[in-house]
C-alpha cells in the first residue's frame, strides 16, 4: 500500500480535515501524520501515527532569531522523518507549521499536495503551490488560488455524514431552532452579545442551543432561565452533526469547517467573522456563503443586538429564503482530488 505523510498544524480547523481524508481513504494507503504540539488531543481517538515537528510562527521582530533557529530545525528534523519514512505523497494542510516538510518534500522529489480549507489561499500554500503536483481547494473561485487547483470541497468527519442533511422547511407555530456556537472553544463576544439580545426574545418562540467558554456557561445558563428562554448552554459540542440536523438556523464565526458544515448540513446562518482572522481569512469565507444567498453576514464592529432580534422575530421568511438558496448549490467531486492522490505515485 502506498505510504501518505499528512502535514497539519495544531488548530481544529487544519486537523480535522486531514483526518477526514485519511479515514475516507484508509483502505487504500497507510497514513503518518506530521503535526505541532498543539494538535495531539485531536488525534487521540484515531490512533493515527505521528510525529512532532516544532516550528515557531513570526509573529514579534524581536523573536525573529528564535524563529529561523526553529525553522532550521523544522527542516532538518522533516529530512530525517521523510527519509526513513520515504512516503509516496506527502500532503499540506496550510498553516506556517506545513511550509517546512512539503517544501522538503519537493526538494527530495516526493510528490507533493497541498490542500486549502479557506475562500483564500493561504500565505504558506500560495509559496508551496508553485512546485505542488496537486492543489486542492475547498471554495470554487478560491482567491488567489492556480487555474490547475482542483475544486473539492473541505473533507469532513465521518460523524458529521451520518446525519440528516436535506433541505428542512421551518414549520409555522413551532419555536425557531437556533445554534450560537463561536468555534470549538466558544466566543465570549457572543455571551456579551446574547446578555443584550435574551431580554427582547418572546418566550416559546424560540429554542436556542449555545455553545460558549466554560467560564461563560453558568452565566447564560441564569439569563436564559431569567427570561424564560429555552435554552441549553455548553462549553463544547461532543456531536455538531446531531446539533446542525436538529437546528433550523445558526449564528456563528465564519471558519472554513463551519461554512463547510453549514453547506452540508444546508443551514441559513447569520455570520460573524473573526476580525483577527488572518489575511481576513473569515470574511472571505463569509462571503462565499453570502453570495450563494445561505447567510447574512455582519462585520464584528458593526453588529448590534437589534440586527441579531431581527435575525430571529418571527415571522421566519427571511431564514426560509435563505434555506431554499441551499437547493441550487451543486457541492464539488471531492473523488477528483482522492484519485490523484492514491495515483500521484504513477506519475
């Protein structure tokens, strides 16, 4: 069987992905992950061999010093690992973590792919693209992305796939179903938010599921009971496939999973994007969505908690609308890019 190194830095968002596609290939390769301290306990339940590279980003000047020593490392260590490992493919996630072992990769002549999760391509894949064999993005039209880049679409875990994800009509006289949720660690903008927005929601019209910082739960949890609002608060979502079948609507961040989620699951949303996202990274994803009609977008400086009431007073048309734009997206041929991965040895 062929040997795929997957390289992915530590957040959820780079992860994730790179373990949907080796649980959706498993039969038809053998995959090491090459992964940042920071990402250890996502890849926990699969049991996935990996190995640690460290790599500091740039962030302040006045570590630059520790920055290039880090590199120098990074790519000495990523020699040593793809020479004993000697893979077929070796396939970036993005991120600055994935820029030395793909670009050692391409220096030893071992095939290489990068794949991109964002509505951008990223600085580190806009370096490595020019030598990669394959490029994979996740948006149609990714900017900046090559002419070769292949549509399709960001991978997603096998626990999302097995729940219903059809068009779901909002029935009249039944309370509108709403997941808040700002990320896999929660947003403590939107409890700020949400303290302004509960006092003005009328009671049975509404059931809202919150997912929010572990600090922030007792908080909301008092304020929902207060006014009288259904209302279940959580510090993390152990099954967002159940939570996204079950809500009509969603209120949230704009990261490349969750507008990913929310064009598989067909769920309007009212997005907010991060506004320290780098290079912007969240609008663009936003807007995506946007301009297929599924979402309201809302820069962060601009929202108030009027414009989130109206998102969800009744009478639910606006939400319908933007539901029914779901039925004439056509998702990409994630299988194009599978295949010339499990074939890039052949080449």
């Amino acid at each position: 069987m062929k040997q795929i190194v997957l390289v992915t830095g530590g957040t959820a968002g780079h992860v994730f992905p790179a373990i949907a596609m080796a649980e959706k290939l498993k039969d038809q390769a053998i995959f090491h992950m090459i992964i940042d301290d920071r990402g250890h306990h996502f890849l926990n339940p699969y049991r996935y061999l990996f190995k640690t590279i460290r790599c500091l980003p740039i962030k302040r000047p006045q570590k630059k010093l520790f920055y290039i020593l880090s590199l120098i490392w990074a790519v000495l260590r990523s020699v040593f690992i793809l020479r004993s490992m000697r893979p077929d493919v070796v396939i970036g996630f993005g991120g600055y973590f994935s820029v030395p072992t793909v670009f050692c990769a391409q220096l030893l002549k071992i095939k290489t792919a990068i794949h991109e999760q964002n509505a951008l391509l990223g600085k580190a894949n806009r370096f490595l693209s020019k030598k990669a064999h394959i490029i994979g993005i996740s948006f149609k039209n990714t900017l900046m992305a090559p002419p070769r880049a292949l549509w399709c679409g960001n991978f997603l875990l096998k626990n999302r796939e097995k729940f219903h994800h059809s068009l779901k009509r909002i029935e009249k006289d039944t309370p509108l179903k709403i997941l808040i949720t700002g990320g896999s660690l929660g947003a403590h903008f939107f409890t700020v938010l949400m303290a302004e927005v509960i006092p003005n929601l009328k009671k049975d019209s509404i059931n809202i599921y919150h997912q929010c910082p572990a600090c922030d739960v007792q908080t909301l949890t008092e304020l929902y009971q207060k006014y009288h609002i259904n209302g279940t608060v959580v510090h993390f979502i152990d099954d967002m496939g159940k939570i996204l079948s079950w809500c009509d609507a969603v209120i949230c961040r704009a990261g490349a999973t969750t507008i990913s989620e929310l064009l598989f699951f067909k769920k309007p949303a009212l997005l907010i994007p991060l506004p320290s996202s780098v290079e912007g990274d969240q609008s663009h994803n936003a807007n995506y969505l946007a301009s297929i009609g599924g979402a309201m977008v809302k820069n962060q400086k601009d929202l108030t908690p009027k414009d989130v009431i109206e998102f969800l007073q009744p009478p639910h048309d606006h939400i319908q609308k933007m539901t029914s734009c779901f039925d004439f997206y056509t998702p990409p041929d994630a299988s194009l890019f599978f295949n010339q991965i499990v074939g890039a040895s052949c080449y």
